[in-house]
C-alpha cells in the first residue's frame, strides 16, 4: 500500500483511476473545501478530462465519507466538524495499534526496505514543498507501516479512518511530527514490536490532543 510522494501526480492505470486520485488528494488536502458544491463540468474544464470519470468518483468518495450527495442539490464536500474528529481518532486508536502488530509480524527484507524508503521521503519534505508533496509522503508512511497487515478489511478501515483525520489535520495542524516518525520507524527497522505499538499509540494521543487545541480550529463556517 505503499506510495511514492508524488502520488497522485504519476496517473494510475487507468484515467477513472487518476481522476478518483486527484479529487481524493484535493479534498484531503483542503484544496476543496468542506461545503464546497463539486460541479464535474467545471472540474473536467480544469483537469482536462471528461465529466463522466469524475461523477463516478463523486459516488465512490461518497462510499468513504469524503463527499455528500443529495437529491436535488448535487454532490458537496462533506463537512468536519470536532465530534466526527474525535470518532475517527478513537477508532484509529482502537484499531491502528492492531493493524501495525500484525503487520509487524509479517516483516520481511522488503518490507523494512519499503519503511525506510518512506520515512526517507517524509524527512525530505521541507517548507517550500507543496501541501501536496506532504501529505503524500505522510500518508505513504502510515501505509507503509500497516501494509503487511494480514487483515485486509482491518487495513481497508485503518486507510479510511487515516485520510479523515489527515482531511482534518490538514486543515488545522502540522501533520508531519517528524521526531515521532523517526522513532516510530526506528522500532519497526529494530524489531521491536512493542515500542512500535506504544509510539503509534502516542502518536495519535498527541494528534488527536493537536486537533483539538486552541490552535486547531476548524475552517471558517464549519462546526
């Protein structure tokens, strides 16, 4: 489940594919707004693609929270607001945990290959990168940790849950924490199954306690 930090930028194989990428990565990363009204013609104006790709992604980010659809008023954004937040991370917290042993028990010389690639990426982000490139090698990360995870449904819940709270993070908060990357990577690179469980824990507990300080409010018009 890993991904290179260019991701969506390298189109998939097919254009449905990229056209599903490109709105996922616009909304995670609050190029599109929460409440925005997705209109496919303007955005197919945009990306240079027909609308057709981009309505069938609207009914499939639907499936994973991220878009609204409602008769008679189209497709939208969907909303965040703090309760949800709060959710999302205590299912991260009940799940990732779990996710990452399995994983971790399933580690091979690729797989320690992949971790070191992907904290590489994260550490080389710097500020003048895009928002873009950051979430990206952020995400790849988080992936890449829990991809050896024999539960794949549990995996396929962990990957939902992972891009609500980085939709809300990047709206709020730094969602790099490198220090505790570092350390995390470490444990996993070392073997050590258990510190990596406890750092992921501690991880979350700090971004969820981020998301919700004083500092990381919600955008202008959201609850």
């Amino acid at each position: 489940m890993s991904s290179s930090s260019t991701w969506p930028a390298d189109p998939p194989q097919t254009r449905a594919d990229w056209v599903d990428a490109r709105l996922r990565m616009a909304i995670l990363t609050g190029q599109l707004k929460a409440g925005t009204r997705l209109h496919a013609e303007r955005l197919a104006a945009q990306w240079g693609v027909s609308a057709t790709p981009l309505r069938e992604a609207f009914q499939r980010l639907a499936g994973d929270g991220l878009v609204e659809i409602a008769p008679q008023r189209g497709a939208r954004v969907a909303g965040l607001d703090r309760e949800k937040a709060a959710e999302y991370y205590e299912l991260r917290l009940l799940l990732e945990p779990r996710a990452l042993e399995s994983s971790l028990r399933q580690a091979d010389a690729a797989f320690l290959d992949e971790v070191r690639r992907a904290i590489t990426e994260l550490e080389a982000v710097g500020t003048a990168d895009s928002v873009e490139t950051g979430f990206s090698a952020h995400r790849s990360f988080h992936q890449t940790l829990l991809s050896r995870c024999r539960n794949r449904e549990m995996l396929r819940m962990c990957t939902l849950l992972q891009d609500q709270t980085q939709r809300f993070a990047a709206n709020s908060i730094d969602v790099k924490h490198i220090g505790q990357h570092r350390a995390l990577a470490e444990a996993v690179l070392e073997g050590d199954i258990g510190e990596a469980v406890r750092l992921i824990t501690v991880h979350l507990h700090t971004t969820v306690d981020a998301a919700h300080s004083p500092t990381g409010a919600l955008p202008a018009g959201e609850t």
